[in-house]
C-alpha cells in the first residue's frame, strides 16, 4: 500500500479509506490550511512541499521529537498537563459510545479490526448509563 502522500505506507488497507470528520474539524482544518499557505509563501526559497497537513516549518515530515515539543506547547496552553497525544484518539473514540453510537460504527471510525477491539477497549459503563438503564427496568418491573 503507497501512501501518496509523505512516502509513509498505511499499516492495512483500510486505513487508506477515507473518513468524514465533524464539521467543527474540518472548519479547523480549513483555518489550518490558510495559515499554512501564508507561512509557505513568507517561505518560498526554502519550503519543501511534501504536501503534508501538519509539516516541519520548512514543509518537511515534522520530526518525532519537535511533534512531542508542539504538542506539549498545545497541551499548557490549554490547561491539560497530563494529557498525551495518544489520549485525544481515546477521547474521540469513548464519545461516540457514550453517546450511543452503534459499536460497529465507532469500530469503522477507530478503524479497528474487530469490533471486540472497540467494546473492550472503549466501551465503560459510566454511573449516569447504569442509573438509565436500571431506570428503564423500573418501568417494566412497575
């Protein structure tokens, strides 16, 4: 599987599909790539285009250690000091569950494999989703 973009193969197929994002990501994205095309014009000398969403301030692959450093920069600014990268994939994840999104689909969004991946690993039981499903009993119990 070549990745067109970036030279970086996918890990299966089916992470090459294409995913639809809410709307408030893709109005972000569109923002992002606005600011992107004016730094790349202050920059035309030495910008290397890798058509790349998120590159280095030269246009190139960012390097894992700079990510960590803008992400850290990101995360004071917003309060979330012991958040890590990885936690904003599980929190996009756990929210569709949480608000009832069918398993199979927060499977297809998460792209896992196997839809016990999601269930094991995102599907919690939180007090308010117990308290309403006890609740539905009280009705036919009643």
């Amino acid at each position: 599987m070549a990745c067109p973009v970036g030279g970086l193969d996918a890990k299966t197929e089916d992470s090459e599909a294409v995913l639809p994002l809410p709307e408030v990501t893709w109005l972000s994205l569109m923002e992002h790539q606005e600011r992107q095309q004016a730094e790349r014009a202050g920059l035309a000398e030495v910008w290397e285009d890798h058509h790349l969403v998120f590159p280095s301030e030269r246009g190139t692959p960012m390097e894992p250690t700079n990510l960590s450093r803008s992400f850290a920069r990101l995360r004071e600014t917003a309060g979330l000091l012991g958040v890590r990268l990885h936690d904003l994939r599980h929190t996009v994840v756990s929210l569709p569950m949480e608000l009832g999104v069918p398993p199979h689909v927060v499977q297809a969004i998460a792209r896992h494999a196997d839809v016990e991946v999601t269930l094991k690993v995102y599907a919690h039981a939180n007090l308010d989703a117990m308290r309403q499903a006890l609740g539905k009993l009280d009705g036919r119990l009643s």
